[in-house]
C-alpha cells in the first residue's frame, strides 16, 4: 500500500545522452498528440533527446528530414488537436528486411536506441520484429563497411521499444481503454442523441452503423449508453432465429407507445455461421416484416474525428510519461513492453502476450468459439455484455420471479448528469429480481412528504441520455425528517434504499443507520451510488457526473486557449466548481494544457503565486504567448479568483493581460459523458443486485430485519475494482469539515501537470506499472467486477 514504501523518484532516472524516437504508425485515434506531447515533453524534462519520425514506418525508412529533433514548444498546441500531427502512414517497406535495415541506419545515425511506438496491434507487432532483429540488422550495416563502424554496433547494440496502443475500436486485450475508444463514444453518442430528437417527432426505426471490423466494443458500449433496441456484435452473434425475436421486440415497443427504435450494428456484425450482418440487411428486414418508417446511418469516418474527450487527454498524457519512465528503466533483459490502463492504474504488459490473446480473441470467433470470445476480450467487455443483456429486454410478467419485497429509489445532493441512467439501471434490474420500484421524488424532503410512486420498466425508457436528474434532487439530509421518514417507509412498506447521490446522500446513509436503534423502519438494506460532478464522496475513485464536468470545462478552456491565441500575451484564470475537492481543477487543468492549479488539498502562499507569475513572464518571450490557470472554487478564503486575477494583472503589466471566467453551473447541466453513461448504468445494477442478495439474508419470519454495519454500504470503484464498503468504516477515512475524502488518488497525478507545463517538480514512481503478465481471468472474476 501507498504507507509501506519508500518514495522512488525519478530523479535518479536521468535521461541524459537517451535518445528517443516517437512515432504514431497505423490508423489514427483522437488523444494521440497529448501522448506525443506526455512523451515529448517527459523526454525532454528528463534531458532526453527527443526525436519525431513523421509518416510513421514511412518515415523511418525514408530518414531525412522525417527523423527530426524537437523543443519543448514543437509540442505546443497539438493537446487539443484531433488525429496525429505527425502523420501516420501504411507502410509496406518496412516488411521487408531492406526496409528494417534502411530504418535501422537512420537511427543509429542519430543515436536513437528507444522508440516509442503509438498504434494498433499491427503497428506494435512490427515494432517487436524490429527489435528482435537489431544486432543483426546493425551487424550487416557494419560488415558492408560503408555504413557503421564495430563501435557504433556496440554502442548502439539494443533497441528498447514501448508501445501505446492508439485505437479507436478497443480491440487490444490486456487493456481496458486504449487511446481514442471514449472520443469516439462522444462522437457515436453525440449522435445518437441528435437523432433522437428527430424520431421524437416520427415514429422512426433508426439503424445505425458504427465501426469495429473485429471488435464489438463501440457498438457495445453505445448501445448501453443509448439504450438501443437491440445491437450486433461479431463477438457475441445472435441465436438462430434472431429475425423473429428481434421483430417482436421492436413490434412491442412500438405497441407500449414507444416511437423510436435504435438498432446498432457493428461494421463485422455477423451471425452463428459467421455470415455478415449489414446495415442494409436490418433494415429491409424491418421494413419488409413491419412496414415501419426505417433509416440506415453508418457513421464511418466521423468517429475518428473531432477534439479527443478530456478522459481521452489524461488517458494519454498518463500513457506518455509512463512510456519514457519505462524506456528509462528498460534494460536488454526487458521484454518489448505495452503501457496501458486497468481500472484508473497505469500498468506495463508484455507487448507480445497483448499480441498473442489479441489474436486468440480472432481465433476464437472465427472457429464459432463465441463465449470464448467473450471472456478473451476481459473483464471490462463481459461485464458490458451482462449488464446490456439485462437491461435490453422485459420479460413478459408471467416469466418475472415475484419476491414481494419493495425497493425504493432516490436523488440526493446536486444534480450530476448520468443519475437518470442509474436509476434507469436500478429500476429496470429491480423488476427483473423480481421486486416491486418505487421512485421518490425530491430526495429526502419529498420521501417526508410522501412522495412516492411506484415506477414501471416503461417509465425510464430514454432515460439513459437525459442530464439532470429527473426525480429531482435536493441537499435536505433525513435527520430533521426521521418520524415522517420511518411512517412513509412504512406505509408503503418500503424493504430496501438505494441512494444515488453525493456527499450529502453518504451522510444521511450515516443519519438513517444512527436512527436504526429507535425506528425499526430503518432496519433494511440501503445502498449508495456516488453521484456528484466534485467527485468528492469518499471510499469511491469516481463519481457519477464527474467526467462530464470534466468535459465541460475542457472544451471551454479549448475556446479559451483559442481566444488567447488570437490576442497574443494573455492569461485567463478560470474557476471551476468541486467545493474543497480540487478534481475538477486538478484533472481540467491536465486535460487542458493549463499552467497552473490552485487546489485546496495541496496549499499554497503568496510565493507559489509570484514563481507562477514569474513563469508565466518567462513563457511570454517564448513562441507560446497565452496562459491558463485554473482555480478551485474554494482553494483558499483570502486568495479568491478576484485577488489572484488583480494580482496577475498587476505583476504582468507591461508582459500580459489577464482575463477571469467563472465556469458557474454549466458544469453541473448538460447530457452525460458516455463514461457517466456506461459508469452509471454498470454500477447501479451491480448495486440493485446486492440488495436483491442482503434482501434473502435478511428475511426473517415474514420481515426484512438488517441492522449490521455490512447492510448500509456505499459501491465504489477503488483502483481496479468496484467494492461495496460499510458507510460506518468509512468514517475514518472523511474529512467531515471539507467534506473531501482525506487520501485521494488523483493527487499522484498533479506531479503531471506540472512537468507538463515545464515547472521543476518531484514525482513518486513507486506507483508507476510494474511490468505485470496478461492474466485470463476466470469467469467467476467477471463478477467481482472490473469497470
């Protein structure tokens, strides 16, 4: 744990007389420039020489002026930029020996035994050939004499190669986000969402085409996010007879008033004998078996394009310092090796063991192992196709199990968009247990009044893209309201709580089990969903809401960033919201290039804002002539964003010109991030199930009695793993004045930042991946529960 080692900082690991090369080779996927700006950036830092390949392998071959070295400002204003600026380009050439050779003379001409590879796995699985290859390719430059000399081989004798997978479909296994996949989720979502407001009017049957030639993940994933209708992947074809299920279940729809009806299709949909399913197919079926109004969108190359998502930028920039730090500590006896994500930890996995299960996924599919498939692709993939299964399709009534038991569900603190999608989840998995729902509105001020009806599976439909929350929300917490409180519950005899909500919605969960000993009504399993854009509730690493306020506030420092350029020699100092908890001003400011974040977890004095001023006075005489500087809302009570912005103002006169914005409540509105989507929906019906088991443990003689610690818990995502915690243990682990949790992950990170932004910083790499195998993990692991 983080207590038991001894800090390692990389200080130690100097990158003096290193040089790396850096190139993006393959398709391109929105992010990869913040890698290659984490890459250049860390090299640099570390005094590395840094080198560009443009053109990818291409350039590699060609030498020249495609193997360029590059500054600190080569990097500038790429963070925000979509695709790769240093171009990525198939290369056939560099199959051949003649080409590796041609590849391997012009790096050693300039030193260059560290690569940094950013692509798909075809990319990646060239580079490892390249590197097993190099004595030998250097041996054969030598003996032909002309080229390098006996010293050159033995200076230059290993090539050390890390890889950073860049792809938009998330097909490479042993990771469970590669750089691009939640870009191209905003892009597929954004829309789905546009087209749903067009069949509000008709009544449409949309069939919409998205890519993942192998892999069902986008198709997946959006179709959880949309809540579509029905969705094909070539992992998991659909049964014989698909034709007419899929009929009945848009004809049903359709019946229950429902006037859309979604259909995705993944570009290598295809069915049990493994024959494809197209876009066009659907659709005629639709129209000729249905006669409904039916229209086909394949969105090609759309979801490549655009800004990378905030999720997207930190992913990557994470990735980036990860691959130098690993090429630092690489050594000849290091396989080639892959930095990636599982859970919110950077991890380092064997290249070729990523490959080999990559290709054992193709295997599985293409000799009719679909299950196989399925688990081959991981955690993260299967739980997808669970909770989507789940959520898609009613059964008729006289198939539900019936458990009598009453489970009622509510909004707590300030709103968060992706709340609706959880109580979506809640509702409609609540109803497949076989429990009766009941929505309370307004929180715990409403519950007092009676406000409680009970909700039906139709009742959410279309819920999963609604910002805001739809049962309303409010701050009240239970304690004034506990008599009328315990005689709602139990006149609507109400079995079990689930919260979905903030740090208000923990502390009333702290208030209703301290009221168990006088009111029996409280004794009853109750759960809590975090929900809250400051990502501030302890004992979870995420909270619902938090990356679309993420969102928010990167895409307005894009503008803003633009708007500077445009002046020249100004600085805009933006506050964002989060109350004490610095995430938001924190991750923004990583996601969005900033210069500085004043945070309240890590304080600050009059000092620290005269070197940022300072610094920023340096950067003006440089090429890159704007600044960003981000504030937490409540960082410190006397240095407000009105003092730092005079302040600023008064000591850049003569240099720059400041600027404030106060990004305000935007942050809290808008239609949810697909993470908050998909992270709402998983989460909640993982919590709906674990009420569904404390329900049947703690029915005794007719009544549900719970009163231990273990039946009040609170679900979070800790590292790599969804866990439910008693709220009581997790006491100790809140700062109650702040209302911030008192350790949080996310500090690890702020190190970035300022590297990043060129400040001289220490950073903890105790932390950073381990070289660690690619594990298969059993099927009984799917439960526990990754992301």
């Amino acid at each position: 744990s983080a207590m038991d080692h001894q800090p390692k900082f990389f200080e130690n690991l100097s990158g003096t007389g290193k040089a790396i090369g850096v190139l993006t080779s393959g398709g391109d996927a929105q992010g990869m420039n913040a890698a290659v700006r984490a890459v250049v950036r860390m090299g640099i830092y570390v005094k590395a020489k840094v080198y560009f390949v443009y053109e990818g392998y291409q350039g590699m071959v060609d030498g020249g002026d495609n193997i360029v070295e590059v500054s600190w400002e080569s990097v500038s204003s790429i963070l925000q930029v979509g695709g790769t600026v240093i171009g990525s380009a198939r290369c056939k050439s560099f199959r051949t020996r003649e080409g590796r050779l041609q590849a391997a003379y012009n790096l050693v001409q300039r030193g260059i035994t560290n690569l940094c590879v950013i692509g798909g796995d075809g990319s990646l699985t060239g580079a490892n050939l390249f590197r097993e290859e190099w004595s030998g390719l250097l041996e054969e430059l030598a003996q032909k004499g002309k080229f390098i000399d006996e010293e050159a081989v033995k200076k230059y004798a290993y090539l050390n190669i890390v890889g950073m997978v860049g792809s938009i479909d998330n097909d490479f296994c042993g990771t469970d986000m590669t750089i691009g996949t939640d870009s191209a989720l905003h892009r597929i979502i954004e829309v789905v969402d546009a087209i749903m407001t067009t069949a509000q009017s008709h009544q449409r049957t949309f069939v919409l085409e998205v890519m993942g030639r192998h892999c069902g993940y986008l198709a997946l994933v959006s179709a959880l996010a949309c809540g579509a209708d029905w969705v094909f992947i070539p992992e998991y074809p659909p049964e014989e007879g698909w034709e007419d299920s899929m009929c009945v279940k848009l004809s049903e729809n359709r019946a229950r008033k429902k006037r859309l009806n979604i259909i995705i299709v993944a570009e290598g949909a295809i069915d049990c004998h493994n024959k494809p399913i197209t876009s066009e197919k659907v659709k005629d079926l639709v129209v000729q078996r249905l006669g409904f109004d039916t229209r086909v969108t394949i969105l090609g190359h759309v979801q490549r394009g655009g800004t990378p998502s905030a999720f997207d930028r930190i992913l990557a920039s994470r990735m980036g310092v990860e691959a130098v730090l690993a090429l630092l500590e690489a050594t000849p006896a290091t396989p080639a090796c892959v930095v990636s994500l599982s859970g919110n930890q950077a991890v380092r996995l064997p290249l070729m063991e990523c490959v080999q299960m990559t290709q054992e996924v193709q295997k599985a599919m293409d000799e009719g192992r679909f299950l196989e498939a399925v688990r081959l692709r991981g955690r993260s993939f299967e739980n997808n196709l669970n909770t989507y299964k789940l959520l898609s399709h009613k059964k008729p009534d006289a198939e539900l199990p019936k458990t009598n038991f009453n489970v009622a569900v509510l909004n707590v603190g300030a709103p968060a968009a992706g709340m609706n999608a959880a109580v979506r989840a809640a509702v409609r998995v609540g109803i497949t247990e076989g429990h009766k729902m009941f929505a309370v509105i307004d929180g715990f001020e409403g519950f007092a009044r009676g406000k409680i009806k009970e909700i039906s599976w139709g009742d959410v439909g279309g819920w999963t893209g609604q910002g805001g929350s739809i049962l309303g929300t409010k701050r009240t917490l239970p304690a004034k309201y506990l008599e009328k409180i315990a005689d709602q519950m139990r006149t609507n005899n109400i079995n079990a709580l689930m919260v979905i909500g903030g740090f208000e919605a923990y502390l009333g969960l702290l208030e209703l089990s301290a009221a168990r000993e006088k009111y029996d009504e409280f004794c009853v399993p109750m759960v809590m969903v975090p929900a809250t854009v400051s990502n501030n509730v302890p004992g979870s690493d995420f909270s619902i809401g938090a990356d679309t306020a993420l969102n928010t506030i990167t895409d307005t420092c894009d503008r803003i960033k633009q708007s500077a350029s445009g002046t020249k020699r100004r600085v805009f100092i933006i506050e964002t919201m989060g109350g004490y908890c610095g995430y938001l001003a924190n991750m923004g400011a990583l996601a969005a290039g900033a210069d500085a974040a004043y945070i309240f977890e890590e304080q600050f004095d009059i000092r620290e804002l005269q070197a940022n001023v300072e610094h920023l006075t340096e950067k003006m005489k440089t090429s890159i002539q704007r600044g960003l500087v981000l504030r937490n809302e409540n960082c410190n009570e006397n240095y407000t964003t009105d003092f730092i912005y005079q302040l600023y103002s008064e000591e850049g006169k003569g240099v720059f010109d400041c600027r404030k914005n106060v990004l305000g409540h935007m942050q809290q509105g808008g239609a949810p991030s697909p993470f908050d989507r998909n992270f709402g929906t998983k989460i909640s019906a993982k919590a709906m199930q674990w009420i569904s088991k404390k329900l049947k443990e703690t029915y005794r003689k007719g009544k549900v009695f719970a009163n231990t610690e273990d039946s009040v818990c609170l679900l979070g995502m800790r590292r790599r793993n969804l866990v439910f915690q008693p709220v009581a243990e997790l006491k100790t682990e809140t700062d109650f004045v702040h209302r911030i949790p008192k350790e949080q992950w996310w500090l690890k990170l702020r190190p970035l930042m300022k590297i990043l932004a060129k400040y001289k910083t220490s950073y903890d790499v105790s932390d950073s991946g381990q070289l660690e195998h690619v594990a298969m993990h059993s099927p009984k692991e799917a439960e526990t529960g990754a992301i």
